[in-house]
C-alpha cells in the first residue's frame, strides 16, 4: 500500500506540481497580484478600525484566540502605510522574498481585522493564501528588478518545477473554494443532516425546499435592490420575473461551483468552468452589486496559460510583424487618411459626448414620461433629415470623387436639392403635426425641430468629406454641440426646460452648424460659385432616390423602436428604448466616421484591388470590436455613475441594440462597394429586407417585453441585412470572376 | 504553462528539487486542502479558510428585514450609511455591528457606549469632510421590513419600521 502511494506520488503528482518551466509566468503573475492588491486597498485607511469601541470586537475571532491585540490609531497607520509600500515593493520585485514576508505578516493583521468586527468576509482568505503560496515560492524570478540584476550579473534562471507548483497551489486553493460555495448552497446549514441521516425524504428536500428549484435566487436578484448601498441596473430585476431563468441559473451555478476542481486536472473543464465561473462573478457583480472591484481577477490569472501565448509571440515574431504592416499602412494616401480619422474621430467624440451630455440632462431635469416624449420627437426628426436630404450626400461625395472640375457645379446642386426636400418636408409637418391629436408642447417642439431640419439637411459635410477635409467640418459640429450643451445646462439650472426650449436649442444648433460650415468652406477650402444645372439636379436624384429610400429604411431597426413603443406602449418605455437608441446613435456615429474616411478610398482608384480590400478588413475587424468592448464598458458606467436608476432597465436594451449597429455598419461597409459597382438597388433591397424583418417582428417581441422585445428585434433584422449584403457581395465577386473582369480581386496593387 | 510535454519517466523533472522543499510545497497542499476542509465538514469559519456559506441561506418568502441607521435633525430623520458616515465599516459589516448590540440589550451602559462610538465615528468623519452628512441630535437604529416587489418600486415605503434604539448625540 506504502509503495503504491509513493508510486502515485513520483508518477502523478510529482509531474503535475514540479512540471518544470521557465519563471515568465509566475514572475508575470506575482507582478499582476501584487499590483492589483495594491489598486484595491490604496484607498482604504485600516487605522479606521481603531476608531471602533471594543464592544463590537467579536470573542470568537482568531485574533481574540491567538491573543492578537488591536492596535493604536498611530501604530495602525504606521502598519497601513507599510504594509502598502511593502506590496508596491513586492509587485516590482524589489527584495522580492523579504517585501512578499512583509507584506504577508502585516496583510494578515490588516485583512484580517474587518473580520473581528460582527462578520467574517469571504473574498479576502483565497487572497491571502495565494500571498501566502507566492512567498514561499520563487516568483521574483522574472518581471522583477531583483531578477534584471541577478541577470545583470550574468545568471541564468532554467525551467524548473518551482516555478510550476506555485500556480497549481493556487489552483487548489481556488477549487475548493468554489467547490465549498457550491456544497453551502447545496445543503445549507447541514441541518439536514443531524436528524435521522439521510434519505429519499432528503432528496425531495434539496429538491423542493432547497437552494436549487424554488424562488430562492429570484428573491437575491430582488432584495439587492433594497440594500441602500448600491445602485443596481434594472437586468437582475427582469431575470427576477422568470422563474424558469431563475432555476437555470442557480441549477448552472450548483454545477459549475461544485465541478470546479475537475479544472485541476482536465483541460476541458479548465476552459469551460472558469470562464463560466468569471461570468457568474462578473454577473454577481453588475446585477448584486456584490464586490464590484473584482477582488478575485489575480487569482483567475493563475488559471490563463501565459507561458504558450509568450512563446508564441515570440515564435511569431509579432512584434516585428504589427511594425511590416503598421508600415505598409503609410502611404500618403493612408496618412491622410489617418490624419483625418484622427481628427474627425477625437472631434465628433467630444461632441457625441455633448451631445449625450445634453440627453443626461435631460432624463435628469424631466420626468421619464416628458423625456419619452422628446426623444420620440427627436428620433422623428431623423425621419425628416432622411427625406430632406433625399439620399443626395453619398452621391455627392461620388460624383466629386469621380469628377472634381464639376465641383461648383455638384455643390449648387446639393443646396438646391436639400433645400427644396427640407423645406417640403417642413411644410408638411407643420400641416400634419397641428392636426394630429397631440398636445400643443409636442407639437411645437416637432414643428420646431421640422424647421430646424432645413439646416441639418442643408450642410456640408459631403463637400468637406470628398475633398479629404472632414476634420473642418466637424470642429464647427463640436462647436455647435459644445454651445447647445451650454444653452439646456442654463436652462437646467433655472429650471426652464421646456418643450420649446429643448426645440429651440436643438433648431439652433442646426443652423449654427451649417451656416458655420458654409463660411468656413468659403473662406478657407474653396470660394463658392453658383453653376445650376437642371440636367445635374435631374441625375443626381435619378441617383438619389434609392439611397433616400435605402437610408429611411435602413434606419428603421435602429431608431423607429422608439415611435412604435410611444404609440403601443407609453411614453414611460418609449423614454427607456429612446436612451437606449440615443446611446446606440452616438456608437453608429462614431463608427460611421471610419466609414466617411474610407468611402472615398473605397470610390478611389484602388478600392477594389485584393490587397486595399484585405487591409481594410484587418482594420474594420479591429476596429469594430474594439469600438463596440469600448461602448460596452462605456454603457455600463453610464447607467451605473451617471444614468438615474429610474432609467436603468434600458441598460440591456443598450447593450443589444450596439451589436445591432456594429451589423448595421458592418452592412453598411458593404454597403458601399455595392454603390461603387453601382448596384445601389441591392442595397436598397437589403435595408428593405432588414426593415421588414424589423417591423414583423418587433410587435411580437413587444408583446414579451416592451423594451427588450424591440431590441432583440433590431438585432434580429440586422442580422439579416448584413448576411443579405454579405450574400450579395460574394453572388457580384463570382459574376465577375467567370466574365474576366479586371478588377475585384484579381487586380494586384502595388499603391 | 499547464499543458507543456509531460517529463520523460526516466528523467523525472521534480528530481531537481530537493526533498526538503518538496516537503514544503507538500505541507502547504495540506493545509489548504485540511483547512477547507475541515470548515466545510464542521461548519465553521477559521479566516482565511472558509465553507464560503454566502448566499447559501434559503429565503422561502419576499420578505426583507434590515437593521438601518438614521440620524436625526431638527428638519427630521436621514438615512445613514456605511460609506461616507461610518468609515471604515462597509454596509454589511455596520448592520452586523449594529445587530450585534442587541446583545446589550439589558445593559444600558454599554448600549449607550455602543451608540455614542457610532455618533462619535459620524461626527469625526464628517468634520473630517469625509462626507457632507447634517449634524445630528440623535442617532436611532430601526429594524425595517419589506415586502419585496418585483420591479422594487416600494423602496422607500417599507412594510414596517420598528425602532431598537436611539442615543442622543454629545455635543462636542
């Protein structure tokens, strides 16, 4: 028996803890835990706990049994502060053993004191044993000054099994806590267990009364809502209203707890259950409010296997190959480029972020119902802009494109064409909007803003956009955003917002930007000359029209959920999907800068060479998810710092409706070469498509949730909008490979 | 890092390693695993090691009781919390604290202690510009109790608010 057990040992264990390897990991690791450590208690002064009378000191504790005394308020301090200095020390690896000692005797003391007051904590202990493993190991190996001197003087550090076990005790550490979590839940206070053992009573028990299939977790989502410590998006409360979502999460989180130490051994399960376990804590965190630092992300870093990522990287190579292309992108035409994104992109954020500045103010200073209205009223307004600008900006940026001595010419022809539309438009509203049943504020206000139209239609930012100059155009937007947000924040702070005034505002700043814009074209791009040309105007709305059509429905998933849930539903769900849509227009601007930066290019001379298409994919790949994590993350905070509660249940509807427009401008990219090769009808037929998908879906969905329905809805025809340009896209590829064509892919550049 | 080639059997890689530091890590093996493990056995808590029991508690009916603090001034009762009024204590950790006292219950003098401690954490925190909380008369302690809703409209009306106890505030 003796031997077998010693075979288990040399056979088994011995390779799974002492498997040899380099220090980079656990170096690596040590410089994340220590840091992180730092970050999460440099702002709490633990002399506090001196301040408490010694009748909350609870008997029982480990500090009264050992005989551990609370300290002073001065010696506290002086024990915090060292403490501090001593995990700075250890994260960079300065005199590594002795600051991990340190920062391990006094961490205790200092964890551990909250625990003496009435309550013990759980997520400080698997910390301090993980401080505890990272001491007694040889973590300052690497990524440690200490390290970079030893190696100064000529050592070398071999892959060796200590800088293994380190990570694997952690491990251990780490499942049996879950695992712990998950039998606690199980079975509770183990009552059931002192009366009689166990039987088949006991069972049905776990299975009626216990944690896994009753109400229980339906009542944690909701309770958390009336901890007054916390400010909690609306989600926990939804899932709280299903009871068959209520069971699957506690039944998966039972099982994901209770598995975790098969992570020790199985790499399956290592990268099913700790990501599963991340979400489920993450999820803890935004809808419990439950240690929304995070506590336990340097314990997850144990589990992530550095040490193959960096040997990658470095058998890639990648560091040189990001350089190659990051060069190949340098052309002069790619710097331009880069310029203007740069510009346009920094300056239409700032002003977005007015923008959405001024919405806040407004869920701040009206009632949910009054801002329904508003919002519903300015998402119209989008409507009127479509119809007003008749679809003729993208082919203006074409036609200048293609034919730059006609620009005077192209230029007289926008104003007069958007000028016309605009103000049909606005007569039109007027007429309609002061004979429908609405009250006299809405009304003006739509009137206002139909009004204000003609100048939002009537701008320039087509002539900017097709001479390269964007960045001009949008600093006078910033401008007009900049003073728009001055102009509601004294309305706020005199209490006078109002429906006119909000109209007002807005109208205002329309025109400001336009009339801006036009002196700013005239002064320093290009001198205005007045050149009418009926046969142009005649082309270019022969153009047009398909793109009016394309760009009215193209909007209708992302911004007409709003006027169907005000008119089906109220104005108080029409105010949560109306900030969740505002939230998603100020995304789809954004992204759709790239776009006003590429579309001339895509038009250019290369656009449909196989080597611009493949690096325009590799930038719209990068840059759409990294804008849509941003906008994610940015979402969060905003209904978590900024947004009043009252609005919080349109956080999901948010977070849904991004994905939404990421599809829609991935469509739209596609979109674009499909106006290049001049089939803007197939385009129309996909907006179509997306549109209708929309509109037979979303009453259904609303019949589900209001709000939620209306954006699963957006992101169902969205879908089928992008995959129907996709489709169309590769049906046009095919055709023009089996007829020679000899561009679209088979052209190879050297621009 | 983890799914490196397994050691040849021959060349066992743990053999660098010397047996007195295998002993090390073997022993810390252990007593994490016991340390745990006699927690989730017994039932107990010995910090750090834990059952890890949060959340485990059944909630069989919506009802919610929590023990609140408010401070009283001569425009009425406000709400206190955790964080800013009584540093360093956390919002769970002041409604164990506070519970706890209603082991004085019968002792009036370490009661009144109790409460003037609490006053006096306020008071310091607030003239400290840790918060800009009034300056209280009184501090109460009320057990407060809900019904829980499903969209948590009736936050601020709770079922009922029954008052522990209530100290009055030095003036210093």
């Amino acid at each position: 028996m003796k031997g077998s057990v010693l075979d288990l040992q040399r056979r088994v264990v011995d390779p799974y803890l002492f498997q040899p390897q380099g220090p980079g990991t656990l170096g690596f690791l040590r410089l994340f835990f220590f840091s992180y450590l730092f970050w999460l208690y440099v702002g709490v002064d633990h002399s506090g706990w001196a301040d408490l009378s010694s009748l909350f000191w609870t008997t029982w504790s480990e500090f009264d049994l050992l005989g551990i005394p609370p300290l002073a308020k001065p010696l506290l301090r002086i024990v915090d502060l060292t403490w501090k200095a001593s995990l700075v020390a250890a994260a960079i690896g300065l005199w590594t053993r002795h600051s991990m000692t340190v920062s391990l005797l006094l961490g205790t003391y200092l964890m551990g004191m909250p625990h003496n007051f009435s309550k013990i904590g759980h997520y400080q202990g698997l910390l301090l044993l993980a401080m505890l493993v990272l001491t007694l190991s040889h973590c300052g190996d690497a990524w440690s000054i200490d390290a970079w001197r030893k190696r100064k003087q000529g050592h070398k550090f071999e892959p060796s099994g200590e800088y293994t076990w380190p990570i694997r005790l952690v491990w251990l550490a780490f499942a049996i806590a879950f695992f712990a979590a998950g039998w606690a839940k199980l079975i509770g206070d183990g009552s059931v267990f002192t009366a009689r053992g166990w039987t088949w009573d006991h069972a049905w028990f776990f299975a009626k009364e216990g944690w896994l299939f009753n109400d229980n977790l339906k009542y944690q989502f909701m309770l958390h809502h009336y901890l007054d410590d916390r400010d909690l998006p609306a989600l926990g409360l939804y899932i709280a209203q299903s009871s068959g979502l209520c069971m699957f999460l506690a039944v998966s989180t039972i099982i994901v707890e209770m598995l975790a130490p098969a992570a020790l051994f199985s790499r399956v399960a290592r990268c099913t259950l700790i990501p599963s376990l991340f979400l489920m804590q993450l999820g803890n965190a935004m809808l419990l409010g439950v240690h929304q630092s995070f506590p336990w992300l340097p314990i997850y870093m144990f589990w992530i296997p550095w040490g193959p990522w960096g040997q990658w990287i470095r058998d890639a190579n990648l560091l040189r190959r990001f350089r190659e292309v990051g060069r190949s992108y340098l052309t002069a035409a790619g710097k331009q480029a880069a310029n203007n994104l740069f510009w346009l992109t920094s300056l239409t954020i700032l002003g977005q972020l007015c923008a959405l500045g001024g919405v806040f103010l407004m869920t701040e200073a009206m009632g949910k119902a009054t801002f329904g209205l508003v919002v519903t009223a300015l998402f119209m307004q989008r409507y009127f802009l479509r119809v007003g600008c008749a679809g003729v900006k993208p082919i203006i940026v074409r036609e200048i494109a293609k034919n730059p001595d006609q620009l005077d010419m192209l230029a007289t022809s926008h104003f007069v064409i958007t000028l016309v539309s605009s103000s049909l438009v606005a007569i039109l509203t007027t007429v309609v909007v002061w004979l429908a049943p609405v009250t006299t504020d809405e009304r003006l206000l739509i009137t206002l803003l139909a009004w204000g139209n003609i100048a939002a239609c009537t701008n320039l930012r087509p002539l900017f956009d097709a001479q390269h100059q964007q960045p001009k155009g949008a600093w006078v937007t910033f401008f007009s955003e900049l003073v728009a947000l001055g102009a509601l924040m004294v309305m706020c702070a005199y209490g006078q917002i109002t429906f006119v005034g909000v109209g007002l505002v807005f109208a205002g700043k329309w025109l400001f930007t336009t009339l801006g814009q036009a002196a700013l074209y005239h002064w320093t791009t290009r001198r205005f000359h007045w050149n009418f040309s009926g046969a142009n105007i005649r082309f270019l709305l022969n153009s047009s029209w398909p793109i009016m059509l394309t760009l009215i429905v193209s909007s209708i998933p992302l911004t007409f959920g709003v006027v169907i849930v005000r008119y089906f539903k109220g104005e108080e769900f029409a105010a949560d999907i109306g900030l969740a849509q505002q939230l998603t227009t100020a995304f789809v601007t954004i992204v759709g800068l790239c776009g006003r930066v590429i579309d001339p290019h895509i038009a250019g001379q290369y656009g449909l060479r196989k080597t611009f298409i493949k690096k325009l994919a590799v930038f719209a790949s990068v840059m759409w998810l990294t804008l849509y994590a941003i906008a994610l993350g940015g979402t969060y905070i905003v209904f978590t710092y900024i947004i009043r509660q009252e609005f919080s249940g349109a956080l999901l509807p948010a977070a849904l409706m991004l994905l939404g427009a990421l599809l829609v401008d991935i469509a739209r990219m596609g979109g674009s070469y499909l106006v290049v090769l001049r089939r803007e009808r197939r385009v129309f037929h996909a907006n179509l498509l997306t549109a209708i998908t929309f509109l037979a879906t979303v009453f259904a969905f609303m019949q589900i949730h209001p709000v939620i329905g209306t954006s699963v809805a957006t992101v169902l025809a969205t879908s089928v909008g992008a995959v129907f340009i996709g489709l169309s896209l590769y049906a046009e590829y095919r055709n023009r490979c089996s007829i020679g064509t000899p561009d679209w892919s088979l052209g190879e550049s050297s621009e | 890092m983890a799914e490196s080639p397994q050691p040849s059997e021959s060349k066992p890689s743990a053999n660098k390693i010397s047996l007195s530091r295998r002993s090390i890590v073997y022993s810390l093996a252990a007593l994490l695993l016991a340390g745990h493990l006699i927690d989730i056995v017994f039932f107990t808590e010995h910090w750090p090691f834990s059952r890890y029991p949060m959340y485990s508690r059944l909630m069989s009916e919506p009802k919610l009781t929590k023990v609140r603090v408010y401070g009283v001034t001569d425009d009425g009762e406000v709400p206190l919390t955790a964080e800013p009024h009584f540093p360093p204590l956390t919002m769970s950790r002041l409604s164990a604290v506070v519970s706890r006292m209603g082991e004085y219950r019968n002792d009036s003098t370490k009661m009144s202690a109790a409460m003037g401690n609490l006053a006096t954490i306020y008071e310091r925190a607030r003239r400290a510009g840790k918060h800009d909380g009034p300056k209280l008369k009184f501090l109460r302690v009320y057990a407060v109790s809900w019904t829980l809703k499903p969209w948590a409209d009736n936050i601020e009306q709770p079922d009922k608010r029954v008052l522990l106890v209530e100290a009055q505030c030095s003036e210093g």
